[in-house]
C-alpha cells in the first residue's frame, strides 16, 4: 500500500513520518484491499494545547474510509485516527464478505 503525507503549514520531521508509515501499514493485516492511503497533518491555529489534526483517508475498492482526530500531538492523533479506521475497515470486510 502507497502512504502519501501531507504536512500543512509546516514541515514533518523523518521520525514521525516513518512513524505514521508503520503505523498506517499496518492496517493491510485487517484487510488487504487496501489500495492507498492519504493522511493529511495540520496544525490549527488555536489557545487549546490540542490543536494538532490527523485526516487519514484509505482508498479501497468501491469507496474511501475517513478519520480524523484533534490531540495533543500527532502520534496521538494518528493513533486515535487508526483506531477508527480499523473499525471502518472490519466492517467494510465483513460487509463485503456478507455479498
């Protein structure tokens, strides 16, 4: 699966990139249908300590899956991001197994 990151406004360093490129591979083990996946970090100018956004958007077959989470940090977000992904993805699976 191809992972494209996007940093807006700002500049990414290598370790959370390849921090994001784990953790992003990882959902292939739920499913393998996955064709790529976008994931999108900005950083919202705000008073709030959490102002570190995470889209993360998988392209599979017949439609795309969405997530994104406000945190702290961007490992954080990611994180949480992931989570529901993984959700979306098992239900995807299970949905396309059912037809």
């Amino acid at each position: 699966m191809k992972v494209q990151i996007q940093s807006v406004h700002f500049d990414a360093d290598k370790k959370l990139l390849e921090f994001i490129k784990e953790r992003v591979d990882k959902l292939n083990q739920y499913y393998d249908g996955i064709l790529r996946s976008d994931v999108v970090l900005k950083l919202e100018k705000s008073e709030d300590a959490s102002n570190k956004i995470a889209e993360i958007r998988l392209h599979i077959p017949g439609n795309d899956l969405f997530a994104k989470k406000q945190c702290k940090s961007f490992e954080e977000a990611v994180d949480m991001s992931l989570g529901a992904l993984k959700t979306q993805v098992k239900k995807h699976k299970e949905k396309v197994k059912g037809l």
